[in-house]
C-alpha cells in the first residue's frame, strides 16, 4: 500500500506546531523541535517530488468523503503548480526559524514580544496550513484552510515585531476576512450550480468539468477573484501590505510574502482559470488594467519609502502585478512566466527581508536614512543585500530575471502598449534597490561605539540561513529548467482547458538549411 504522502506533508507540521507548544521551555527547546519538524517536511516535500511524473497532470491523489449530502471530500491532488508552491514553502519554512533564532530577544521599540516557543508554534502551524491550501482538489476543503492560515498569520502579525503591530494586524486581519467573506459567496454558489447539474459536488474535478452559465460564472469568478486580489495583493486592495510588512518581524513578513500571498496568484490559476475558463477571458481587460496600475504604482510607492521594511514589502506589490499579468495574457510564455515568477520573487524577497532585518536589528532603527555607511562595518551582510536587492530588480543572471523576461515578452505579444506601460518598472525598480543601497550601506562609516551590535558581521548561523537563497537566487538564474518544466506542463494543459490555442514559433525547415549553409561558408 502506497503511502499518502500528501496527507504526511499537511499533517507533520500541523503535528510539529503541537509538539513545539507542548514542548518544555527549557533553553532553545521548542525552537529546536519546530526545526526538526520543518526539516522532516522537507524531506517529504523532496520525497513528493521524486515521487511526481512530468506531464502526467495531478498526480499522489488522495479523495476521502467527508460531508457526502455537501458533496464534500477530504482531497489532496499535487500538479505542477502545486509542487512548486509545496517546495517553495518546505524551504522557506526552516529557512525562517533559524534565521529568526533570537527575533524574540530584541524589539526595535522596546515593545514585550511573545515567547519564542509560541513564535515557532504559529510558524509550523502556518506551514501545515498552507501546505494544506497547496494541495486540496476541493473547494470547499480549500476555503477552510485559506481562512484558517489566518489565524497563525494574525496572532505572528500581532504579538511579534514593533510597537503598532497590534493595529497592523487587525487591519490584515479585516482585509483577509473581508476577502474571504466574498469568496464563501462563491461558494455557495457552486454547490448550488452543481447541485442543478446533478449532483453537488466540491471536487475541483467535477467543477472543471460543469458547464456554468455565462452570467454565473462571471458572477462567481468576480467573488473569487476579489478573495484572491485582496491575498495576492493587487491594487486597490493592497493597503494592508505595508503596514503588515512594516510592522511584522522580517521573518513573518517573508512568510506573508513569500508564502501566503501566493495563495491569491495560486487560486487565480487553479479556480479562476480552472473553473471559469470564460469569466477569467471576459474579465481579462479589467485584470490587466489593475496589473499595470499596480506594476508602476507600486514601485512609485517603494521609491518613496523612508523605512525600508515597508520599502520591501511595496515592491511585491509591483511584483504581483507582473504575476498577474503574466496568468491573464493568456499565453504558455506568460503563464510559465507568471508561476515561474511565483517562485522566484519568494527566494527574493525572502532574502531581502532577512538581510534587511539583520540590519536594522544591529542598528535599532529601519531608517534608510540613518543606516548609511554600514558596508564598510558589515561587508558580508552588505554584499547579501546588495545580492538579494539586485534579485529584486531582476539582474540578468539571477533567476528573477528569467521570468519577468518572460512576462514582458508576453506581455508585448498581448498588446505593444501593455508590455510598454510594464517595462517601465526595470527602470523604476533600479531606482529604489539602488537608491536604497546607496544610502543604507555606502558613504562614511557610523560612529558606534565599541561593543555596539552594529559593528557585528553576519554570524555563522545567519548566513546559513540565507545562503540556501542565495544559491537558489544563482543556480536557476543560469538554469531556470527544472521550474520550467513543470511550470510549462501545467500552464499547457490549462490553456487547453480554458480554450485558448497558444502554438510554439517554429523554424521552418528552409530557414533551418540556409543558416546551416551560411555557417559552413
């Protein structure tokens, strides 16, 4: 009997955040306990991995009836999309914790923080929960766990980092909440839906293959959708993202970014896509306006940033706008770019912010303006921003680069004045990664005093934490392959699904032989 891995890698961490709870607080227990347990899922996450076939859609699938009269089933399914996001949290997750070994010792503003033991706890829980929205093949199923990651999200938002979290995350809190609301809306229309067709059924499977009235779906697809753009974010309701990333601690803030924002582009792709093939193309004018608005919007906004925490997290806001664009051109090139885009802008930002709160930790203040001349006190963590920031602009060579590349050539294909309107953010996020850097890190150096924690480099453990992105940042910067093609598998078949024919350029055999020719002579 085969095992149900799916089913491990939802309910190791889920079990790990109990076990870290419950753990004794003795020293750096809990925290050595939630390690071991984001260590095991990973294993997992790599065992799932093995264990997956290219081309052969979803696959390790595990259905389960649960609510038989609701046509509700306990459903994990993992495709090329959904790899991608498991391995990309799976990594993130242990990536965190040890970065954030001694988060809880220190506040910027001299505000109580909760325990350590609670903070790896959520973190776990998190992880279990969004490995659990990753993987579900039921949409019911899928709307309990995307609530239900708010309540770690909250309670990391709001017990751990500066003073004005607690607003922070209550804000996070409405925004999410009243997303999500809309979206049960949905929901319960597609038990309705399918209800009249036959009978109800939840599982993505079944939705996929109903044929929704037109006005319906559309109505349905806009209750998604606004769920999803309130998670992803896409403008205009994106304003709880800097406060939260503001707020939060660096190592919470990589968590909501890099993870848990991803749920908004991910649904987008599996449900949107999926279940209204039609709304999604009768929607397409509308999304890609607020694609662009929020490319070019966002980064205005981050050049304007004082706080560099804030500067960060404003500029997934113009990053989740080439993601978007790139899902609704509807191309295999800009779908492959968007997911593509979904990993590598995680790896980024990741790094980015743990960097950027190494920093402003030894400094006691997230100021750009006050943080100037610290490369020449901290050269190895200089030279990790400044790594991690240039993967933020998409520097050839680092792996941001491929799939905004990717985006923009689709996005060009789409209509001139789109990929013209979205080009114009290389230039816009070279301005505020550098200009950032250059007055964080370079000029004199500070006058600290002996013994300060601003003289201190990065430490052993620190950069291990961040070295496994760096790699990362490097490695599928020169080879992209391995993401792409599941990412390219996944995006085909769902075109085909939605409808839309999207053929290769080929080389026509007459061109082929002249240019061999040439070559000889």
């Amino acid at each position: 009997m085969d095992l149900p891995w799916l089913t491990l890698l939802v309910a190791v961490p889920l079990v790990g955040a109990l076990a870290t709870a419950l753990s004794p607080r003795s020293g750096r227990l809990p925290q050595q306990v939630a390690l071991g347990f984001s260590l095991l899922t990973l294993v997992l996450a790599a065992a799932v991995a093995l264990s997956w076939n290219l081309g052969e859609g979803m696959q390790l699938t595990e259905t389960y009836a649960w609510i038989p009269a609701l046509g509700v089933h306990l459903a994990w399914g993992v495709d090329g999309l959904g790899l991608l996001m498991v391995g990309l949290t799976a990594v993130l997750v242990p990536v965190v914790l040890l970065a954030a070994w001694r988060d809880t010792e220190t506040d910027l503003d001299g505000v109580g923080q909760g325990s350590a033991a609670g903070f790896a706890a959520l973190v776990m829980a998190l992880e279990g929960l969004s490995m659990a929205v990753f993987l579900a093949t039921d949409v019911f199923l899928f709307y309990l766990v995307f609530e239900a990651t708010l309540i770690p999200a909250y309670f990391l938002v709001g017990g751990y980092g500066r003073a004005g979290r607690s607003a922070a995350a209550i804000k996070f809190l409405v925004f999410q909440l009243g997303g999500g609301l809309v979206m049960l809306a949905g929901v319960l229309g597609l038990y309705v839906v399918s209800a009249q067709a036959g009978s109800p059924s939840y599982l993505l499977s079944d939705l996929m293959a109903l044929d929704i009235p037109t006005e319906a779906g559309r109505w349905l697809f806009a209750a998604f959708f606004v769920a999803f753009a309130v998670k992803a974010p896409l403008f205009p309701v994106h304003t709880w993202l800097a406060d939260t990333t503001g707020k939060a601690t660096p190592a919470t803030s990589v968590l909501l970014v890099s993870v848990l924002d991803k749920i908004g582009t991910f649904g987008m792709l599996r449900f949107c896509l999926g279940i209204f093939p039609e709304a999604s193309q009768w929607a397409t004018p509308v999304v890609v306006a607020l694609a662009l608005i929020s490319i070019v919007y966002g980064a205005f906004l981050a050049i304007g940033q004082d706080d560099v925490l804030r500067l960060i997290g404003l500029t997934s806001l113009s990053h989740f706008g080439f993601i978007v664009l790139g899902i609704f051109v509807f191309s295999t090139t800009g779908g492959s770019g968007a997911v593509l885009y979904m990993v590598n802008h995680g790896v980024g930002t990741a790094a980015l912010f743990l960097v950027a709160g190494y920093i402003t930790a030894r400094r006691g203040t997230t100021s750009i303006r006050e943080l100037g001349g610290q490369e020449k006190v901290t050269p190895v963590m200089s030279a990790m921003l400044l790594i991690a920031g240039l993967a933020t602009l998409s520097l050839p060579g680092l792996s941001p680069f491929v799939s905004e590349f990717l985006v923009l050539i689709a996005a060009f294909q789409y209509a001139w004045w789109v990929g013209a309107i979205a080009v114009t953010a290389i230039v816009l996020a070279a301005i505020y990664i550098l200009w950032m850097y250059q007055r964080s890190m370079t000029g004199p150096p500070p006058e600290l005093p002996e013994g300060s924690p601003a003289r201190r480099d990065l430490g052993v453990r620190e950069v291990v934490a961040v070295l496994p992105l760096m790699v990362a940042l490097v490695g599928f910067g020169f080879f992209p392959q391995p993401l792409l093609d599941a990412s390219n598998d996944y995006v085909g078949d769902l075109l085909t699904h939605v409808g839309v024919t999207d053929e290769s350029p080929t080389v026509s055999a007459p061109a082929a032989d002249a240019s061999a020719e040439e070559g000889e002579h």
